[in-house]
C-alpha cells in the first residue's frame, strides 16, 4: 500500500492486551508534491523550487508538481535552469513543464498531447500572471543530470514619486496609473506628491471619459480607488476618494503642494486613470451630480480678468442625462462680434455643434438657457483685448467676466439596460418630444441571453428601417472558408452602435442532417491588447441557437487564440457567432481579423434516450457498413445522453485504428459527461495490437457520455464498431 500525504504527517501505532503480532514496517521518502498559496503581506516574494536531489543527479519514476498561487495576483517572474537528459523540442520520458493553468484547464492543448515541455541544458525566463503550476517528469531510465532549478521573483510596480514638480517653464505635465491605456496591476499602492512655486497652486484634472476604478461597494470606494489630499502628505487634509466611473472634478490644491494616492486590490483589474498636473490658472473638468448646480466663472470673478486668457472646461452630466446651462451674467470688452473677447459653449466637446457664439453681453445670451445633446458641455472663455484693463465700477452690477450656472437633467435618455424586461420612452413622450437630443442605450443581456424589442411610432413620417449597411449579417449551411475583418468601430457616426461593431453569423446544417459541425478560425494573430483577457474587449462569442442537451458558450479573442488554428468540434445543428469589436468606448483595442472556417461532416450528433423504443444502439467510424476504410481527416461526435436514473454502457465489437503509442494519430476518445475534459480512454488499437478485454466495455456513472473519433491525414483503416445501451443505475447487465 503507498500513501501520499502533505507537509505533516503523523503515525500512531496501539496495541493491546491480546496477541502479539511481527508488527510493521514503513518506507518513506521526501515527496515533490506541493501547493502553496502566498498571502500578501507586504513582503514581496522571493523564493527557490529545485528539483530532488539537486543539484546532484535527480531520481527516477519521478512524477512532481508544485503549485504557487500569489495572494497579491502580482505578476511573477520565474527564471528556470534546467540540466535535463533530452534535446529540447523533441523530449522523451524526462521533461520539465511551467504553465500559468494547470494541465487539466487546458482542455484541448492536453487531449492532443501538445504540452509545453522543456528538457536539455538551457536558461530562460517566464512573467506570469501571479500563478505557477509546475511539472517535472522522469522515466526508468539512468541519467547523470541535476534537474532544474526556479528562481521565484514577485513583480512589484515601483510607481511612486515625492517629487512632481510643476511652474510656469513646465506648465502642464501628465500622471496616469502604472501601464495605462492598459488595466492596471493588482495590489498597487501608489503615491505622487506634486509641487509647485511658494505662492502658487496646483491644479489637478483627471480625465472623465477614460477614469475607471472598480469597486464592489456602493457608497464607498474600498477597492480600486484614487484618493487626493490638500498638501505634501498621507497626513495632509483629505479632498476625496474617488472610485468607479465617478471622477473628481478639476481639484485646486490651497497651497503649493498636493498628494495623489492610487490603490488596487489583488481581484478584478481596473483601466485606471489619466490626469494633467499644472500652475492653477482657470478651466478644467466640472462632473456634475444628480440634484445639484455647479458654477463656472472667468478667473477672479467678479474682479476684473486678466487682459489675456484662454479657458476651457468640460462639464459632464451622469450617463443618460444631459447639460443645461443658463448663462447669470455677462460682461466683458466689447468688440465687433465679439472677436476679442468672449465666453461660447460647444456641444460635447472643443469641435461639437455650437450652442452658444462668442458673446461677450448678456444680450448675446438667451434667457431660456442651453441644453446640450450629449451628456457633456464645452464651454470657453477667450481674452485678447488690447485697451485699459477693466475696473468693477465700469462693470454692469460692478462683476466683470461670467456667472455660468450648470447642471443635469431631470430627465434621462440612454443608459445601460441589464434587466429582464422594460420600456424606453423618449423625453417629453407622449406630448412633444425634447428636440436635439442624442441617445444611446447599451443592453446587457450576458453570454446567452438576447433582446427582442418591439418599436413603436406615433408619428410614422421619416422613421427609417435601414441598419448599417457596413455590418455583417449571414447564414452559413455550406462548407466554406471566409475572411471577418475590417470592423473598426467609429462612434459618433449616425448608426454609432451599428454592424460596423457587431457581426452576427448563423452556422446552420443543411436542412434534414445530422452529423457534426467543426468550425476552425485561423489567422487570428496573437497582439498587444489593453485587456488581459477575453472577457472585455474585441471578441468571438460562440452560443447555441436553441435550448438542447449540449451547451456552447465560448469566447476567442486575439489574447486566447492559438498561433496556428482554434478549432471548435459541435454536435448541435445550429449556433450562432457574435463577433464583437470595440464594446468599451473608452479604448482603441486592436481589430479582430481571422478566417472562419466552417466544415459539415455526417457522421456524429446528438442521441438522446427514448423509453418507448430500443434501448440500444450501433456506432460505427466512416464506411465501417460499406465494409470500406474510414476517411482521412475525420471529425466526428457523438453526445448521449440517458433518461434520469440511468446509465450508458458501450462494448467494441470490433477496431482495426492506426496504432501509436499514445495515440497521437488517428483516435476514438471516450469521455464522461457533457464535453471531453473527464476523458475515460483513448483507442487506437488495430488486428495488430489488439484491444485489450478490461477496455472492450465501459460504463458511465452519470447519463452523459461523449465519443470523438478524429483521423488524419495518413493511414487509412477499418475503423471500429460498438454498441450502445441505456440502462437503469442499478443494474447489473
């Protein structure tokens, strides 16, 4: 009997009054088989995995695995010596093998052999995404090698700086979180302390549109978050913690210095920030909330401004809702059209429609006030006069320059829907629709799940149906290999959602067969991406069409796409594929480009138990009835599935498969349940190497079973016959 335990192990042996025995006798040896997980404690880690016995020569039969696991997800830089007998490229029974997942995630890479093995005497170097799963094989062999050796490095990012320093020969600098546009690194803690001038200020704005600091509270930033102090210190007077999408407005330090703190936690990455530090001057951002005015003036308000200026700010209202602005007061050197100087407002940004043209009296200015289109306001302030420089008692009211009140709208239009089911209703709806508005509303419904919705007109004059004629839309019921590319999404156009950004392609089998269905995309090169994984960013999304017994929901993207193909083997008749590009507008992410193939073979599908006819059944490979050869390059797959209380039970009546050792050529794999991750056996035994009794009859413990039968491009045999059955979970036949 051999038994495996862990780091402690301890042996009780008790005897009592009775017989006496010859006793036991136990064997033990240090094992190499261990898993740790690292807590973040604020000490980096710096550690050593050696092989046994190093660096003396290492043992034989050796099967080894180490697992490390950073409590921080830091990155984790491992540097590997080996000394292991073999050529590598071309290992035998001794390999060494380091991977960010362990082999049983790796789904399809394991089931085909193609496993990272490294053997030989080299060097080299790893980053890794805060896990470390390794293996270390050795056959029966003698070798007089040492093994390896791994040198555990965590990857800190040193982010921090005391000493930012701004004035008017440097007027405006930029401080953005460690490796923006990309996410940013798990458990950060960044500090920046920016000086300017004795005498001066500083003035801090944080860009609205691309701040995004994940959180899971709801009123409290306790996760990823950017916290802003008025002074040189953590101990300085706190301004703000600011979290999610909720960005600070323009901050003005009251003396010379200010402290900027960014923390990450070890979950979920955030996109970050991206901010400009200058000598306070005038303009900047205005984030507006729910209920409450804000106000804009020119600098000094109401003292007299200086005789030149240039100003600007962004004001921005929550998602969904919209600017207002009413314009309190206007007084500034006039001149013809107001060329000199003059406060304007723009419609989202610096080039957007013009609400309001350079005015520079409040008779310029309408009393009704001004609403933007968008859920953002840009609003200017230009001084170039030339004569005497302004006095209050010259000033109507005694104010010189501008009073701007600002605030959101009561009202929403556009937003995020996540929810099941509801009603969009326009502004003003169903009375007079708010004129000169742009709405955009982003569902998400989540991997298998889609909207229907239902339009619905009063007014039926100049309602167009058309979709954006650039997108992709298409049914595939053929063989075929087609080029996908070209989607760059351009936002702000008429049809900004539009197919330019979304691709829907339905793969559906000829009308009246079964079989399987593989669809491969190729020429999808790996690149640098801002996302780390698929799960934002520019993707494939693959689902089923219909409720049915074999679920699809995969998603590839240029980060999980491997180098030479990705291949998907489906017995469904139907599915379809989203290829989604640029979700995020906060981001330019690289375009999806690939080909998609598409290849219908007969053989395979979906069999499903019916109590009211036989409960057995025959599957045989290609050609196997027409006494033939089965065809090279084969995919064929079957899914059963029992009635509940029962299980599948099948017998080989006969095999005649290329043989190889491990089967690496043509194979029929035989899996437990739903997919082939819990893989039963594999064959490829022919009239030469027979197939052994104790593999002739398999049964499952669930009521799920998946058979894949794959051939090359090579040998061509008489394949295999089995016979299926369905039967209670207790029986003994």
């Amino acid at each position: 009997m051999e038994l495996e335990y862990h780091q402690n192990v301890y042996i009780y042996f008790v005897t009592d009054r009775s017989r006496t025995g010859t006793g036991f006798k136990i064997e033990y040896k240090l094992g190499c088989r261990s898993f740790d997980y690292i807590t973040d404690n604020g000490v980096p880690l710096r550690a050593e995995i050696t092989s046994p016995n190093w660096p003396n020569t290492y043992r034989r039969n050796e099967s080894c695995f180490w697992g490390v696991i950073l409590g921080s997800t830091r990155q984790l830089k491992v540097t590997a010596e080996l000394d292991i007998d073999g050529s590598d490229g071309s290992c035998g029974g001794d390999s060494f093998m380091m991977e960010e997942l362990p082999t049983g995630f790796l789904g399809a890479a394991a089931i085909g052999g193609q496993k990272a093995k490294r053997c030989g005497q080299i060097s080299y170097e790893k980053i890794l995404n805060g896990r470390l799963y390794a293996y270390f094989n050795t056959d029966n062999s003698k070798k007089n090698r040492k093994g390896f050796k791994l040198i555990l490095e965590e990857i800190v990012v040193d982010c921090s700086s005391t000493s930012l320093w701004v004035d008017e020969k440097n007027p405006k600098k930029f401080l953005t979180s460690p490796e923006f546009p990309n996410l940013s690194p798990n458990s950060l803690n960044c500090y920046w302390v920016i000086h300017t001038l004795p005498g001066h200020r500083v003035k801090f704005t944080v860009d609205h549109d691309s701040f995004n600091l994940q959180n899971s509270e709801e009123d409290e930033c306790v996760d990823d978050y950017l916290e802003i102090r008025d002074g040189p210190s953590e101990t300085s007077p706190l301004i703000g913690k600011y979290c999610k999408t909720d960005s600070p407005s323009t901050i003005f330090s009251s003396d010379s210095a200010l402290y900027v703190r960014l923390i990450t936690d070890y979950d979920a990455k955030s996109p970050g920030f991206n901010a400009t530090y200058e000598v306070a001057s005038c303009g900047g951002s205005v984030v507006l909330q729910q209920g409450h005015t804000s106000t804009v003036t020119s600098p000094n308000y109401p003292e007299p401004y200086s005789q030149t200026a240039t100003c600007a700010w962004n004001v921005h209202a929550p998602r969904g809702h919209f600017v207002e602005a009413n314009v309190d007061h206007v007084w500034m050197s006039y001149s013809e059209n107001c060329t000199m100087d003059y406060l304007m407002l723009r419609d989202k940004n610096a080039t957007g429609e013009v609400l309001l043209p350079p005015a520079c009296s409040k008779l310029h200015t309408n009393d009704d006030g001004y609403q933007s289109m968008h859920d953002s306001l840009f609003v200017e302030f230009h001084a170039n006069s030339s004569g005497n420089k302004l006095s209050r008692m010259y000033c109507s009211n005694r104010q010189c320059g501008f009073d701007l009140k600002v605030s959101s709208t009561p009202f929403e239009c556009g937003g995020d829907i996540d929810d099941d089911s509801g009603t969009i209703i326009l502004p003003g709806y169903p009375e007079r629709i708010i004129p000169h508005l742009s709405c955009e509303w982003v569902f998400k419904a989540g991997m298998g799940n889609r909207y229907a919705l239902t339009f619905s007109f009063i007014n039926q004059e100049n309602i167009t149906d058309r979709f954006n004629n650039e997108g992709c839309s298409s049914v595939i019921s053929r063989n075929m290999v087609m080029k996908v590319g070209n989607l760059s999404l351009e936002r702000g156009s008429t049809y900004g959602l539009g197919a330019r950004s979304f691709c829907h392609l339905q793969v559906k089998r000829p009308e009246g067969t079964t079989g399987t269905t593989v669809i491969s995309f190729t020429e999808m090169k790996p690149r640098n991406s801002i996302f780390k994984n698929c799960a934002q960013g520019n993707r494939v999304i693959i689902t089923e069409n219909e409720i049915g017994p074999w679920k699809i929901n995969e998603v590839v993207c240029n980060i999980s796409a491997k180098s030479n193909e990705t291949l998907f083997i489906l017995p469904n008749s139907i599915f379809d594929i989203y290829v989604v590009n640029n979700p995020l507008k906060l981001f330019t992410d690289a375009p999806l480009e690939f080909k998609l193939g598409v290849k219908f073979y007969p053989c395979g599908g979906t069999i499903l138990e019916d109590e009211s006819e036989d409960q057995t059944g025959i599957l045989t490979s290609p050609n196997f009835e027409q006494q033939g050869i089965y065809n090279k390059n084969d995919n064929c797959l079957w899914f059963l599935r029992a009635s509940e209380g029962k299980t599948i039970e099948i017998e080989f009546d006969f095999m005649d498969i290329e043989y190889h050792l491990d089967c690496s050529n043509d194979h029929l794999l035989v899996a437990e349940g739903e997919g082939i991750n819990h893989v039963i056996h594999r064959y490829c035994y022919s009239l030469s190497e027979p197939l052994p009794e104790r593999f002739k009859k398999i049964r499952t413990r669930g009521r799920d079973l998946t058979i894949l039968w794959q051939s090359d491009n090579n040998v061509q045999k008489k394949g295999f016959n089995l016979t299926y059955s369905f039967i209670h979970y207790h029986s003994d036949t």
